[in-house]
C-alpha cells in the first residue's frame, strides 16, 4: 500500500541532543507519514463497518465507504475559512458512477484504497472537487476503473501529495477550468502521481495557470504520462513514462491547445526537468500553437511513433542540458496548414542512435546543435 511504502521511503527528523540533555528535531521538517497529523473527522473501517465520527459525535455507521467518507468530510464545520482534515483508514470500493466531493478549505489523507467498481458517466470520480479553494490530497489509493480518479474543475490553491493508482481503466487526474473558461484554474501543485492501467492519461490539465508538478510515473496507460492543455507558468520535474500511448499519436509527455502561449506570445514558462520514455506511442509531442516550453534532459527510447514532434510550435528548447533518443521513430519538426509555422525552435545537446532527425517544412529561426548521429541521419533545413 501506498502509505506503507512512504513510511518506509521517507526518514523523520533526527533527533539532536544539546546541553542539559533536552532532544529536538533537527532543521529537516519530518515529513508526514499517512495518517500522521491530527484530525478534525475520521471514518474508519472495522471489520465490514465504518464509523465516521466527528469528535465525540458518530456522523456514519454502516458498510458503505463512500457514504461513510462524506459524511465525514460533511461534518467539518460549514463556512469554514482555513483547512480541516479527515482521515481515511480502510480500504473498500465505490461505484464508477458516484463520487466523494471535497468542498473549499478540505484536506484527506486515504489510508487504504478505494477500488472503483461498475460504470458510469460524466466527471464522477472518488475524488472530486469543482468551484473550490485551499483543498489537498496527501495520500490517495485508487484501483479499479473509475472515469476520472481524481476531477478537480475551476480550483484554486490545491495540493495533491503521494497519489498511487493501479487502473483497470479510466484517467488518473485531471484538473481543468472547462466548466468557466474564463477563469482558469490556479496556484496547484501535485508531489507525486504514479498511474498504471489507465486507458486514457495519467495527468492531465486544461486550462491552468501556476502548476508544479514533481513526478508523474505512468504506466501502460493509453494516453498520455502527462498532457498540459492551455496552461501556463507550469514547472514538471520529472515524467517518466513507460508504453505510454502505444499505437497512437500521444506522447509521454505533450504540450497542445496553446499550452504556454501569453498573451499572443510565448515566453518560456513551461519548464521540465527530465523526460523519460520507453515503448509506446510518442516520447515528447508539442502541438496545436504550443510553445514557451524548455526541457531540460531528454532519455527517449524505442517509441512506436515520433521519439520527438514539434508541429505549430513556438520558442521550445530540446534538451537544454543534456539528451539521448535511441531507436524508435524519428525527431521530426513539422507544421499542419491550419496554424502557423514552427518558430524560435531549438534542439541541441542530443545522441541519437538507430534513427532520424527531420524537418519539413522549414521553420523560422530553427537551430539543430551539438547533435551526435550514431547510425543515424540529419535532414533539416540551413
């Protein structure tokens, strides 16, 4: 289980001994384990029953995680204007067609995992949360087939922690402005995400400003590792994918829908620290008038499609530090009629192995540097 692996994977602070023999923390904050914090509600299992309490009151008994869950979140005190915290502690299943909603000022830790059983439709997940503020996920378990594991819409000021999910089906997490387009979603931030089994993304955002993103881990999911839609200010770490989007055209990791644009330019405000990709479809794809985009390494290997794909893009930097690209299918540098050139585009620092780097057409204001070819071929413009 999730939690278990990151009691294990994180240290508490060490403890110092100074004069008069009192001990203190050290100036390394202990990070928190599942469950480790206080709380103001809790439903927890016991045996086939959970009971939500809040304080001294019961608020839920009975076999119903999801119910017992809301009715835990729903007894926090309403109008609330800083975060209050439930606690999970059981692991049971819910409908695909139902959901656990987190209102404003709301913070979860699930110890246990919530298997997504059936069908359903529309943005059902067992976390969600829409037109909200100041909500955080430490620690989410889901398996099963859910539509969404985790729907955030139109959110301001959110946190997702440790996120582990073994999918069956359905997209990990995704957090958009779509039901007020013009308002974007704001100020978010998710520690780690690890997604296998979807059929569609592991993460996906759509109309974001301010995101940091430390890893996202995907694994045999259909779509994408991680897709920015018409978001900006962004900064990723690390996404690391693994036949991700096998037999299609999405990436490990892809930029599209004016993702980075400002305004009617594109000043660098995508910025990522290593992209890995192994198998599946893409490695990286910037499409569809994206841009403002600079990652930094680049490890690609053996990818059915493009291991790289610039098309209408502007102001991206390939491998500003360092990259390889071995196998797979060509870098190519292309352009759709619909929308304009390539511009401002610069791919540097590469090995590429056992392929092919292209462009047609020609772009504006490319530069191909510092590009070592082993068994390899380089057909691009002057």
């Amino acid at each position: 289980m999730l939690s278990s692996r990151w009691r294990m994977a994180v240290a508490a602070a060490a403890l110092t001994t100074i004069a008069g023999g009192v001990s203190q923390a050290s100036a390394e904050p202990r990070i928190l384990a599942c469950g480790d914090r206080s709380f103001n509600a809790e439903a927890v299992l016991s045996g086939s029953t959970w009971t939500s309490r809040n304080g001294g009151t019961t608020v839920y008994t009975g076999g119903d995680m999801r119910a017992a869950v809301q009715a835990a979140i729903n007894s926090l005190s309403s109008g609330r204007t800083s975060k209050q915290w439930v606690l999970v502690r059981g692991s049971g299943s819910m409908s695909a067609g139902a959901r656990i909603s987190l209102p404003s000022y709301t913070g979860i830790d699930v110890c246990g995992t919530i298997t997504v059983t059936g069908s359903g439709s529309g943005d059902q997940a067992p976390i969600y949360s829409r037109g909200t503020r100041d909500v955080e996920v430490r620690y989410l378990n889901v398996s099963g087939s859910p539509l969404y594991g985790v729907f955030m819409r139109n959110v301001e000021n959110v946190v997702l922690g440790q996120i582990d999910m073994r999918l069956s089906g359905g997209l990990g997490v995704r957090i958009d402005n779509r039901g007020n387009t013009s308002v974007r979603s704001r100020n978010i931030r998710i520690d780690n995400v690890f997604v296998s089994g979807a059929g569609s993304h592991a993460v996906e955002t759509y109309g974001v400003d301010g995101i940091t993103i430390g890893t996202v881990t995907a694994r045999n999911v259909g779509h994408s590792g991680l897709l920015l839609n018409d978001t900006i200010n962004a900064t990723v770490t690390t996404v690391d994918a693994e036949n991700a989007g096998a037999g299609t055209g999405y990436a490990a990791f892809r930029v599209a829908n004016r993702n980075g644009r400002v305004g009617s330019g594109y000043p660098t405000n995508v910025r990522v620290g290593t992209v890995r990709a192994r198998g599946g479809g893409r490695g990286v794809f910037c499409v569809s008038e994206s841009g403002g985009l600079t990652i930094d390494r680049i490890d690609i290997a053996n990818t059915g499609n493009n291991s790289i794909l610039i098309e209408n893009c502007h102001n991206v930097t390939v491998a500003a530090q360092s990259g390889t690209v071995s196998g797979g299918g060509e870098i190519r540098l292309a352009a759709r009629s619909e929308f304009p050139n390539n511009s401002d585009i610069t791919v540097q620092n590469l090995t590429v192995t056992n392929s092919a780097v292209r462009e047609s057409p020609c772009g504006t204001n490319t530069t191909f540097r510092n590009i070592q070819l082993n068994n390899s071929t380089m057909n691009v413009c002057s």
